[in-house]
C-alpha cells in the first residue's frame, strides 16, 4: 500500500505526532492478522459515510480506510553528502510515496530548535534544499549515460530533454513538485527522483497559532498548491487516551472542531491521489482504497485478486441515491442502481456490489 515518509529537522515533533499515529488501535480492530512493521503508524479515514451505510445494511461494524506514514530518521544539514544517517535516509525517503513534512511552528524555550530560532519558511527550506541537492547529485551522474544513449539511439533523446529541465528547476533551488505542469514526470520516473514525489506540510503548531486565521491563512499559502495541516502533536497523543467528552473539551481550548489525525488523514489520502469506494452488508460496511480513474476491474481487485480476474459486472449506486432510497430494495425500484461494466471510471462514493466468475 502507499505511504506517506515523515521527514523533518529536529526536535519539530516527529516522534511525538509518530506516537500518536501508532497509538490509535485500528489496525488491531479491523485487521487482526496484518503484520505491521514498527516504523509505521496508520490513521483511519474519517468518512460520516460509512455510519449512515450501517443503519441502511444493518452492519455489524464499520471498517475505515487506512493511511499509512513512515517514520524517517531526522534530517539533517548534509545528508545528502551521506554524512551519518544520510544514504539510509535518502533510501527510506526514495521508498516512500509522498513526502509529509514536520515543519515546527510551537514556541517553546524549553526545546532547543536546531538552528537556535522558529521559522517555518527557513525549516522548509533547509530541507527541501538537501532533497534538491540529492537529485541534482542523481541527475549529474545520469545526464552523461542518457547523454551518450541519446547519439545512437533517437527515442532517447526525450529522456535526456527531461532530466536537463528537471536539473534547471532544481539549480533554481525549487523541488520538481513545485513545478509538476512544466516537467515531464512520466519520462522522469527511471531517474527515481526524491522532490517529484507530492509534499504534505505538517505544521506542529500551539493554541496561539491554531486559532490565529491569519497565521494559519499565511503558511496554508506559503505552500500551495500542497496540503497543510495543522495540529499540536502533543496534544494529538493526549487526545487518544481520553474519553470522548474530554476529547472534544481539549480540542475546543485550543480551537480545533476535529483532531488534527483526522485531517491529516484526509490530506495524506488527497496527496497520496488515493479515493474511497464503499460496499456494505450485514457483517460490515467498509471504505476500500483505490488509486484516482481507476476502473470498476482494478476496483474489484482490491477486495480480492480473482475479483479482477473474473470481473462481470458492478451494481453501482451512489451513496446519496441510496441514503435518500433507504435501501438498496427502494434503490433498485427507483431505477437509481446501475450495472457498469469494465471500462467503468469508479466515482467516489460509489457503493458497490461486484458480479464476477470464479
Ligand atoms: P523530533 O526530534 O522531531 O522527533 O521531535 P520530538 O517529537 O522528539 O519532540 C521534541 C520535543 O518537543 C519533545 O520534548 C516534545 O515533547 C516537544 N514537542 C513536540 N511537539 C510539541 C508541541 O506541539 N508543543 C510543544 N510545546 N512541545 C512539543
């Protein structure tokens, strides 16, 4: 499955918000037998849908979908000469999908910031200039093989245009995301490039910052067209270990309407160009993760693999049409339920009975 590599200078609270990722117990509830590697935590995705659907089927139990994050030892000046824990970091950020950035906006005397002062434009900097300077090292070493395969053989030659433009827009200081409509990503992809992977700032904020509009207006922008996030990483692990009543108290005093891991879902899901289908029976309704445009076959083989083999058909209904129907009966009756076949684009939201042989 996709993740999502935390990555972020020092003492910005990676290990704290890391903790309350693998503090929630999801995955144990819905997943006994899933083997989890201990640098990953996983958030359900919230989704008001899935309750409504289990009143409709008269589900046992709701199961979410999961965003899964990576935890990568911390960044620092130079990894990217392969000082310390350089290389094995530059690997873990290279395996990951997405890059969700810690970024410390927390005002503290008490923890020591590395470069002796909070600013989030020079922490972002500081990082995204090393994952520059580490794709700028990969493309050196590669322009002059691409190079040489480009004189004898033509269809090379659009490889080579793509890597000297990704090498421009790094020497300018900006990573490849950044600049995504002017490169060629597809032709990009041998190259294994760290920053054309998509970014999610994290902003480890306190009370202060989190209820000031305007702030948080000016980082949102200061990223865009990235998602950003904002949470108070300690209070997050708090949040777990209270009842819902005292959950919501604390995020009320300092100004949240929802934990911060519910929007860091949300947002890891949407960098990750992931999007839900539901299906629902008496036993469960369940949210399953499909990659954006993919097809009613690709969608049936998340459930199981012959699913996709034997595809026939799908019996779609969109969620609205069914809640207003109240069930799939009245659905059905009022002509709401589609059969779709193969070549069927699967919309989000889409409930979804599969037909196929075994
Ligand atoms: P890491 O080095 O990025 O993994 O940072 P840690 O998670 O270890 O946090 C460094 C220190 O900052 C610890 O003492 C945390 O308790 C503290 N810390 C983390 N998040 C917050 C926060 O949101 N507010 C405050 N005041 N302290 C925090």
């Amino acid at each position: 499955s996709l993740t999502l590599g935390i990555v972020g200078l020092p003492n910005v609270g990676k290990s704290t918000l890391f903790n309350a990722l693998t503090k929630n117990d999801v995955l144990a509830a819905n997943y006994p037998f899933a083997t989890i590697e201990p640098n990953v935590g996983v958030v359900p995705l919230p989704d008001p849908r899935l309750g409504k659907l289990a009143e409709v089927f008269g589900s046992e139990k709701l199961v979410p979908a999961l965003v899964s994050f990576v935890d990568i030892a911390g960044i620092v000046k130079g990894a990217s000469e392969g000082a310390g824990l350089g290389n094995k970091f530059l690997a873990n950020i290279r395996e990951a999908d997405a890059i969700c950035q810690v970024v410390r906006v927390f005002a503290d005397d008490d923890v020591v910031h590395v470069d002796g002062r909070v600013d989030p434009s020079a922490d972002i900097e500081v990082i995204e200039t090393e994952l520059a300077i580490a794709d700028l090292q990969t493309l050196e070493k590669a322009i002059p093989r691409v190079e040489k395969e480009a004189r004898i053989k033509k269809d090379r030659k659009p490889a080579l245009d793509a890597a000297l433009a990704a090498q421009a827009v790094l020497n300018e200081g900006k990573t490849l995301f950044s600049q995504k409509n002017k490169l060629d990503f597809e032709l990009l992809k041998e190259f294994q490039l760290l920053t054309t992977k998509p970014f999610l700032y994290v902003f480890n904020a306190d009370e202060g910052v989190l209820t000031d509009d305007v702030k948080v207006g000016e980082l949102a922008r200061s990223v865009a067209p990235a998602d950003a996030v904002f949470l108070d990483a300690k209070i997050e692990s708090e949040l777990l270990e209270l009842d819902a009543e005292s959950a919501a108290e604390l995020l009320e005093s300092v100004g949240q309407t929802e934990p911060g891991l519910d929007a860091l879902a949300r947002a890891g899901f949407h960098t990750l160009g992931l999007q839900t289908y539901l299906t629902a029976g008496p036993k469960e309704a369940r949210a399953w993760t499909i990659h954006k445009g993919d097809t009613a076959p690709q969608a049936a083989g998340v459930i199981h693999t012959d699913f996709e083999r034997g595809f026939i058909k799908a019996e779609i209904v969109s969620f609205d049409d069914l809640v207003e129907a109240g069930s799939m009966a009245s659905a059905k009756a009022a002509g709401k339920v589609r059969i779709e076949g193969k070549d069927y684009v699967m919309v989000d939201g889409d409930v979804v009975e599969f037909r196929f042989n075994v």
